[in-house]
C-alpha cells in the first residue's frame, strides 16, 4: 500500500464508539425502583443518554433509585425537554452515535407505550433492544399477597377501564380473575383519571352476572412505600374504601382493582404492607456515604431513608501531628492503635495512602477497634483488630474495661496512638493512662456543624412530617437541633446509647428507643421492633394502623429529666 495513501488510525476513543448509536427500551416496572432487571441496569450504565419518565406517578417516587445505574456523566432528559417528541429526540440522538436508554413504567410494549419508538428506530437504521419490565398487572397483585391464578381458576383478564368498547357482560359471566387497570374516576386530586370508578366497575359486574359476594383487592401506589390494599367484595367496596379513607388510609392514585376468589387470601399473604416500618419517613442525620447500609437496612424494614448530614468532616488544621504519627506507626513507635470511629480509620488510612503505604504499616502493632463498624472499616483495609469490647459496650469506656494494663516485662513498648475527633471525649485516653499506657493522643480529624437542610426537610422536621429521626452520636442530636430545630412531638426519638439518650433528653426529646448496643444495625433493628409492637397494638385494640406521623400531633416533648 502507498504510505502516501494509507489512512490513518482512528483513535482509541473514536474507534470505541459506533457510527450509529443505539436505543435500548427498558421496562422499570410499576414503581419499585428494585425490581428493574439486571439487563435493564447493566444498558443504564452504559447509556449516554437516559429519557426518564414523567414526573407524576409511583415510579416517579423512584427516579434517584433509577438513576443511580447511570454513568456520572450521563445526560439525564426529563419530559420537560423532550415533550411529546421523545421518539424523535431518542433517534436523533442516536443517530449521533450515543447509546440512548427510554425507561418505561412497567413493560414497553403494554399499554402502546414503545412500539412507535422501535418502528422509528428501525426506520432509521438504528440497532434497538426491548427489556421487558414487570407490569402492573402481575408485580402489584404480587405485592398486595393476591393471587391471580388460584386453585380452580385457569384464566386472568385485563381489562383497561378506561376503554369504552369493553364487554363488562361477557367478563361477569366469565369464571376468569379480573385484574381492572384505569378503573378511577377523575377528581380534583386527580384529573387526569380516565377510568369509570371503582364503585361503578362493581355495580356494572354484578348487574353483568358476577356475584356480589365475590372478593376483590384495590391496591393503590402498588409496590411504593405509599401502597395501601383493602380486601372486600364487589357489594361492599365503595363503603369499605370511605371507611379506609376515613381512617386516615387515603393515598394518591392509580388503583388496580382484582376480581376474584385470589383475593380472598390477600390479608393472610399481604406481606409489603406489614413491614414494621412499612411507609415510615425516617431521618437519618448522616451522610449519604456513612449512611448507606443503614439506609439499606431500613428500606428492608419498609421504610423511607432520607439522609440529613449535621457534621462535615475536615482535616486538621495543622497536619504535623498526624505526620508525626504515621512516621511513628511505620519506625515501631507503638505498641498499640486505638480506633475509636470509622473517620479515624478512613484519616488514618488516607494519609498512609498518601504516602504510598498500605496495611503492612501496622506489622507487628496491635489494633483495638471500638466497635463493630469500626472493624469492618479496618477489615476492609486489610486489618484484623485484636481487640474489641463486647457487643453491650462498644465505646470508649467497654474498650476501656478489655483493655490490658501495662505491664514492662511483657509490653515491649509503652505507647498508645489515638487517632479521632478534634471533639472527642477524654474517657478512652484517661482509662490507658490510669492502666499504665502512654497515650499520643492525636487530631485525625475535624467535625463541624453542616449547613442547615433545605426548608421542606426543616418544615418536616419541626412539623411531624418524619415519623423517626435516628440518632448516633450526641453530636447528631446538637447538630441537627442547630441547624434544623428540634423534632415534633409525634416524631418517634431512636438513640445508640445512654449518652446519646442523655443528650437527647437534655434538649427536651423523649427518647421512644435506645439500641441494645451501640452499632448502628442495632439501633435500626430496635426501631423496627418498636414499630412492630405499635403495629401490633393497633391491631389487637381493633385501630387502624397509622404511621406516627399520621396521627394527631399533641404538645412538644417534656423533658424527661
């Protein structure tokens, strides 16, 4: 070949990228952020592009949940960009080359939602995929404990209500299980309904042939911490949803109404909407980044997290000090390290790294670590502590009580490294000192107080829109009255410790529950028990279960002291 003629190399980066992009439909199903497939995450975090859903409906309650497949550098378009040309907004920019995910409320091919867009696609020469979602038609039944196909019964219709052309006759008479989409009427909270309502859909079954004994289930916000089920029959459903709604179980729309003898079973299979804390608004005054199993742990539980941070995290404002300990750690300075929090860990750790240094900078030092958390932080840089106290102590003063006193014979080494707070209590270093240790007590880290929340998170706060705030350090409990003020009295007070009780109670909050030992697993778990106590309380007293947050909001707590 002429080297004159010969053409050049595309770049890596130019190679890498296709000359026609590529569309990806996928269902994210009727609500629950989790029950998008693995496919449909794996296309999110290749896309270049994301079309969201609209911003009304249960889905929409779960964006962020979605989203956070995506790629940082993912351009995120919402309806208020693309309108009602979203089709050829998603052509258009894969004819760029881009990979373009549509996400879709339940399945992409029901309810005509993705066809047209697959034609364009196909029209253009633009490679396409269809995900399949769960629809609403399976996943809430199966989140409301409805059975769709039990013993006896060989068929499942679905009809769309809001369709003026369907035979209500030939579906009473049918001995099939009627799974009703669009059946709400408009209403002021909800004019875009389309639907006849729920109570007419009854009236024209029975009239069709069906019996008015027959079971139903209507399942609103299916699969959110919003969803609310009541179990009747086709006679008595109007009277039972004014009843529901009267106790204070109104939520928004859209309802999926199942007929049929599945739904007899419904409150012996409802698992969902029995979780301890199942629709619970619980803040979490902890970064998103030190809050991120607890939040976990409490979406398991039913609830809904929302991470308020009161503390910052900073440097110390001179870095001599712990210069000087590392250098110490490294030359065999000390016999032993005391952790008294993850951020020490995380300090001391970064600093080794800045150093180009890693866990074998504590060969032959010993590690004690506070409590559980604080351990699995120093496991997963590759330490294994040697001492922690027991799991009804985890703090300064239980690692005190296991701590071995000094002895020169057998201690090579008398010195102690302490890395934490700026703010730290002095009960771990006075403890060593009384046991015979030199302690080199040592700013890892600086606290300050965050800036104050958005105002709707501190209207909720002051107002009962939270049904529990978790509190884990009498820091959180100062910090989050500073910058937000103090909880409502409805709002249920959940403390790690004594201490962080005592705080509490000092600044007026009446503490609901104390963890039974200071890990922050434990203080969720023991929230969980309490919710599950008041659930049920309410059940056996014959009262409707309602979330703290729900019920009618009295005076602010009195100090307990």
């Amino acid at each position: 070949m002429n080297p004159q003629t010969e053409t050049p190399a595309p770049r890596a980066e130019e190679a890498a990228k296709p000359a026609v992009g590529h569309i990806a439909l996928v269902g994210a199903g009727p609500g629950d952020a989790e029950l998008l497939t693995l496919r449909g995450a794996a296309l999110l975090g290749q896309a270049d592009v994301v079309l969201t859903v609209g911003e009304t409906g249960p889905l929409a309650r779960h964006r962020e949940g979605l989203l956070r497949h995506c790629r940082p550098d993912a351009e995120i378009v919402g309806p208020e960009e693309y309108g009602d040309k979203a089709d050829a907004f998603a052509v258009a920019k894969a004819a760029q080359g881009l990979r373009v995910v549509r996400l879709y409320a339940g399945d992409p091919l029901l309810a005509s939602q993705g066809a047209d867009l697959a034609e364009a696609a196909r029209d253009a020469g633009i490679e396409f995929e269809i995900v399949p979602g769960l629809s609403a038609i399976t996943a809430v039944p199966a989140y409301a404990g409805t059975e769709l196909t039990p013993a006896g019964t060989a068929e499942i219709r679905v009809i769309d209500a809001s369709n003026t052309d369907v035979d209500w006759v030939n579906a009473a008479q049918s001995g099939a299980t009627l799974v009703v989409l669009a059946a709400d009427a408009p209403t002021e909270d909800d004019p875009e309904a389309r639907g006849p309502g729920l109570d007419r859909v009854c009236k024209t079954l029975i009239a069709g042939g069906r019996p008015d004994t027959t079971p139903v289930t209507v399942t609103r916000m299916g699969t959110t911490t919003q969803q609310t089920t009541v179990t009747s029959t086709l006679a008595r459903l109007a009277a039972d949803l004014k009843a529901a709604d009267a106790k204070g179980h109104t939520v928004p729309r859209p309802s999926l109404l199942v007929v049929g003898e599945g739904a007899r079973r419904q409150k012996k299979l409802s698992w969902f909407e029995t979780k301890p804390l199942f629709g619970w608004r619980v803040l979490v005054p902890r970064t998103r980044e030190q809050a991120a199993a607890l939040s976990e742990q409490l979406r398991g539980y039913g609830a809904v997290p929302e991470e308020v941070p009161t503390i910052s995290v900073e440097p110390p404002r001179t870095p001599q000090q712990m210069e000087r300990a590392v250098r110490g750690l490294v030359t065999g300075r000390y016999q032993w390290v005391a952790f008294t929090s993850v951020n020490a860990v995380r300090a001391i750790r970064e600093r080794l790294e800045d150093y180009g240094l890693d866990a074998r900078a504590f060969a032959g030092v010993k590690v004690a670590a506070v409590g559980e958390q604080t351990a699995a932080a120093l496991r997963a840089f590759g330490i294994h502590p040697d001492l922690q106290p027991p799991e009804d102590r985890q703090s300064g003063a239980g690692l005190v009580e296991v701590w071995p006193p000094y002895d020169a014979e057998i201690d090579p080494i008398e010195r102690v490294l302490l890395p934490r707070a700026d703010i730290a209590t002095e009960v771990l270093s006075e403890g060593l000192t009384r046991l015979g240790w030199e302690v080199d007590d040592v700013t890892a880290y600086r606290t300050v107080r965050a800036a104050p929340p958005p105002a709707p998170i501190r209207e909720a706060i002051k107002g009962g829109g939270f049904d529990a705030v978790l509190f884990t350090s009498s820091s959180t409990v100062r910090n989050l009255v500073g910058i937000a003020g103090k909880p409502h009295a409805t709002t249920v007070i959940a403390v790690i410790g004594p201490e962080t009780a005592k705080t509490a109670e000092e600044f007026g909050l009446r503490v609901d529950v104390q963890a039974p030992k200071a890990s922050v697993a434990a203080l969720a778990e023991a929230l969980a028990e309490f919710g599950a106590a008041q659930r049920q309380a309410a059940i056996e007293e014959g009262k409707p279960v309602l979330r703290p947050s729900q019920k009618r909001r009295g005076r602010r707590r009195k100090s307990m002291m």
